[in-house]
C-alpha cells in the first residue's frame, strides 16, 4: 500500500507533466512552430536571432490563455492576424516591431479587465478583411462608452505609419451617432447581435467602414 507522502507526490508529478504537455502544446500552436520545416516566409523568425522572442511569446500566450477573461477565439484570429503581418514583413527590424507588437497587445488582454469590453473583427465575404481592423468598444461606466480602433496597414512602414487610430466617446443613449476624435469623422454604428456595421458618407473615412464580427 502507498504511503499519503508517496500517493501525494505522484499527484504532484502528474500535475507537472500534465502541466508541461499543455504547455508544449498551446505554445507550439500559438507560437512560431520551428520544430517542422517552417514557412519560407517564416523562415527568418526561426533562426537563434529570434529564440529569445519566441520564447517571449510563448510565454505570453500560456499567460494570456490561462489568465485572461479575452474570447479564446479572439486571441486565436488575432495570431492569425499577426501571423499575416509577420509574413509581409522584409527586415529584420520589421519583425522585431511585429514580436513587440503581439507580446504587448497579449500583455494588455491579460492585464485589462476584459468583461467590460466588446471586441470585433472587420470582415469581408466570410474572411477577415484584406485591410484588417480591430475595434474595442469599452463600457466605462453606466453613463459612458470609449470607442478605440486600429486598422492595421503595411507592417514595413515605418513604425508610426504601421496603423491607423480611432477614438470616440459616447454615452449608451447616443452610441449609434460616432465621432471619431482623431480625424474628425463621423460615422453610424448599426448593432445586430454578432454584428457591427458601420457607415460614413464622409470621403477619407472610409477605411473603418464595414462589418464587423463581435467576439463574446
């Protein structure tokens, strides 16, 4: 018969291994998967310069998975959203800005309290939009609402050039009418369930029209 000290510590070490496999696992298929011939495109990101990043990473997405309140499909489309940068990238310091980039917006799902917030995705015919966006609609408080946004542009621009701004402030009785602070542009937010749809008459606007997918 097992003693309890025995019984306990092969409770421990199964938790251990069952720990590391999930860890391996969700690490692998939420990171750069080096271990296979990687994509051409990839390519670079698997060499020791990047090691360190990767690791980085890694450890970020078990952070976010296991601690986060975020959508689990949120942080899947936004890697795969990621990845689609990544793979446009032409220098070397183009993907050290991407890896920055994924490791603090994963940082920010898992420190900000997420249940407060409404995030979508632009979609076009069924698939994310060849111009991605990201809105996150936060409920600050009953009386008021902060709108930001982010539509991703060439990952080898320069750095202030990579992506575009939206800003707005509303209150709940008023969230259809938007204005976006940061280039003065108004817009009409349409709620249907999972969808967002928004609309603007103004030329030079446009780039955050379109339908969006809610992750809940």
């Amino acid at each position: 018969m097992l003693l309890k000290s025995e019984i306990h510590l092969i409770k421990n070490l199964s938790t251990l291994l069952l720990f590391g496999c999930l860890y391996s696992s969700f690490s692998y298929a939420q990171g750069i998967d080096c271990r296979s011939t990687p994509n051409k495109k990839l390519a670079q990101v698997c060499t020791e310069n990047f090691s360190e990043l990767r690791e980085k990473l890694s450890d970020q997405h078990l952070t976010a998975y296991l601690m986060s309140d975020a959508p689990i499909r949120l942080l899947a489309d936004t890697q795969q959203l990621w990845i689609q940068r990544l793979q446009q990238c032409k220098s070397l310091n183009c993907y050290t800005q991407q890896f920055d980039f994924r490791i603090d917006q994963l940082n920010f799902f898992t420190s900000m309290n997420q249940s407060m917030t409404q995030h979508y995705l632009k979609y076009e015919n069924g698939q994310f939009a060849a111009q991605p966006v990201h809105l996150q609609i936060h409920q600050l408080n009953k009386n008021s609402i902060k709108i930001e946004g982010i539509a991703y542009r060439n990952p080898n621009n320069r750095l202030e050039s990579q992506s575009i701004a939206f800003l707005a402030y509303t209150t709940p009785d008023q969230k259809n009418k938007i204005i976006d602070n940061e280039h003065d542009c108004s817009y009409e937010f349409n709620y249907s369930k999972a969808i967002l749809k928004i609309q603007t008459k103004q030329k030079g606007c446009e780039r955050f029209a379109g339908i969006y997918r809610l992750y809940d």
